[in-house]
C-alpha cells in the first residue's frame, strides 16, 4: 500500500514556495495568472490540481521548470533552451490527467 505523500513533495507546496521566493502573495499571484485568490489557494493546498494551461502559463511568466513543479525534479527555473522540453512534457501531463479523467 503506498504511503501518503509528504506535504513537501506536492505541486502545492512547490506551487507555494515558487510564489515565495518570487516575492508574490496569493493574491499577487492571482492577478497575473487570471485566477482567483480561491484557485491559488486551492491549489498549494492541494485541494484542486492546476491544469496545463495554468501550468504553461506559470512555466512561461516564471520560467519554472514543470518537472520540478509537478515532480519535484531540480532545477526550479528553466534555461531558454528547456523551455520547449517542458512544453512537451505539459502536453504528455495534459493527456494523461485527460485520460485518467475518462477511467473515473
């Protein structure tokens, strides 16, 4: 049986820490995405999982690497170069939510 995940190793708290460290408050945060203040706090509580248009848009305004977001995988930020990797993988991680929507 697998064990629950610790609260660091979620898109929330790395969504959280992302907004930390670029000085922004939730509500900040909100502006520039478009979301509400609800949304990013849903989010790092890991109440609701972003979907890959907010995930693009993030990768894009913050260059954060969405491996690290979703996976915790380093570095954070993203050199010019890894920009189109990670377009590819929010692509693969937008088909899969897509299908693991249809199984539920």
């Amino acid at each position: 049986m697998a064990g629950k995940k610790k609260k660091e190793d979620t898109l929330g708290f790395r969504l959280s820490l992302l907004r930390q460290k670029l000085g922004l408050s939730q509500k900040d945060l909100a502006i520039r995405m478009g979301v509400s203040s609800q949304t990013i706090l849903n989010y790092e509580a890991n109440r609701r999982c972003p979907d890959t248009d907010f995930l693009f848009q993030l990768m894009e305004m913050c260059r954060v690497n969405v491996n690290w977001l979703i996976g915790g995988q380093e570095p954070v930020f993203l050199f010019q170069y890894d920009v189109q990797k990670n377009k590819d993988l929010l692509e693969i991680y937008r088909k899969l939510t897509e299908a693991l929507h249809d199984i539920a």
